[in-house]
C-alpha cells in the first residue's frame, strides 16, 4: 500500500493563526451551531485566520448529498425504537453513524483567502489522514477517484465536507474504536470496502488521544498554520446529558 511520499507538500505558510476545539463528546445540533458561527465569524474577517472543531459525537446517523433512502438498512421504525435521529446535510459523502470512539474533526478554513479550490482542500484533508497512518503505523491508502482512506482490514476513514461562501465546513470522521455492532442499521460503503476501525486494523485498542494529536498536528501543518491556539471549551457550549438508547 502506499504512504505519503516527499510529493505530498504542505501548503505555503501562513502568518494567521487556527484556533483548535478539542470539545469531547458533543451532540451534532451543538456542532452544526458552533461551525455556523464560526462561518459568520471568518466570513467578516479580512485573514486567513481558521477554526478547528474536534469532538466525538452521541449516536446518530448522517445522510450527505451522496446518500439515500437505500443506505438506511433498517427500518425508521427501529430508528425511532432506538431513539436514533436521522438527519439529511450538506456535506459531501453518503450515510454515516456516528457515536463515541468516532473522531469527528472540522476544519472551518477560509479558502478563497488561502488560494485554495475544493480539490486543494479534499487533498489537504487526504494528505493529512495518510500522514496520521504512517506515524500510527498503519499502512494506509486511497481508494481510486476518491477520497476514502482503507487499510488491511477495509475503511476507517470518511471525507464528508462542504463549501459556504469559500469557506470549508464539515470534514471527516475517524473510526478510532467505536461499536461497530451499531454499523448494522446502515450501509455507509460506497466503494464496497468492509468497514473496520483504527483498533482492528492495528489488532489493539487505538488511542484516541494520539490519534487525535497526530491529525490535528497534520492538518495544522499541511494548510501551513504556524500559529496554533488550542482550546478545551467553547464559550457557546454547555454540557448536558441525553440519553440515547440503541438495541444491542
């Protein structure tokens, strides 16, 4: 398989700074709230400074543009059993569950500013995830004419991502090690390629902090961020619990 080569450049240097969310696990209205401020936030803005969010998320499923009713295995009934929302958005890719375990990561990059098109971004988003594998010791590669990552044991690593005024929203979704007994309710596999996660590709439990440091430390690098600020909380964010109840 191949790993990313000396080809695999970052993007020129920038003098502005990224902000860095590492929030934990947050509900996906929460997130979708959070990235539409930061969008307004960067849009009034005359640098190129970016945001990232990185956080897990509670169960639910995800349908992007590429997605469809045919995706979803089982049916809205056992969703609702489950007390499981879908949700239809406009990012790129198809259906998806996400729950804890699954590292979602968001950059909010202004990329007119930056000179960059959508093609420079998924690039960006892909070489950093092959750079993750490699210092993970993973061997790791994508998929023809897309943007999937796979390994030995089949995919791990989704893109899903969006434009807004040339700013970049959503982004991709990690498999680190959540309960891959959930994929059951949908078919998220374009490309016919097993799902799988960090933990059973490396055949041991993966961590997600390292996984975490590795991708955030890549991405800053790779659309050339030299100033990073790193955050634990948004100001905008409150913790509650919701329970989530999914059959076994």
């Amino acid at each position: 398989m191949n790993s990313p080569g000396p080809e695999m450049n970052p993007i020129h240097p920038r003098n502005s700074s990224i902000r860095v969310y590492m929030l934990g696990c947050v509900d996906f209205d929460s997130i979708l709230t959070l990235q539409e401020r930061a969008l307004q936030e960067i849009r009034q803005q005359e640098t190129d400074q970016a945001t990232l969010f990185v956080c897990e998320h509670p169960p639910i499923i995800t349908v992007g543009r590429e997605g469809s009713h045919t995706q979803l295995a089982e049916s809205s009934q056992e969703f609702k059993a489950s007390q499981l929302d879908v949700r239809w958005v406009n990012r790129g890719g198809g259906a998806l569950l996400h729950a804890p375990g699954q590292l979602a990561v968001y950059p909010l990059l202004p990329l007119k500013r930056m000179g960059l098109g959508m093609d420079d971004f998924q690039n960006g988003l892909v070489q950093s995830l092959l750079r993750m594998c490699a210092e993970l010791g993973i061997e790791a590669e994508q998929f023809p004419d897309s943007a999937d990552i796979f390994g030995r044991c089949g995919q791990f690593a989704f893109l899903g991502a969006a434009i807004k005024s040339w700013i970049s929203y959503y982004g991709l979704y990690i498999n680190v090690s959540p309960n891959m007994k959930l994929q059951r309710l949908i078919d998220a596999n374009l490309h016919d390629h097993r799902l799988t996660s960090l933990s059973a590709t490396l055949t041991r439990e993966a961590s997600m902090s390292s996984v975490r440091e590795s991708i955030v430390r890549n991405l800053v690098q790779q659309f050339g961020y030299q100033q990073t600020h790193i955050f634990t909380r948004h100001p905008l964010l409150h913790r509650v619990k919701k329970k989530v109840y999914v059959h076994p």
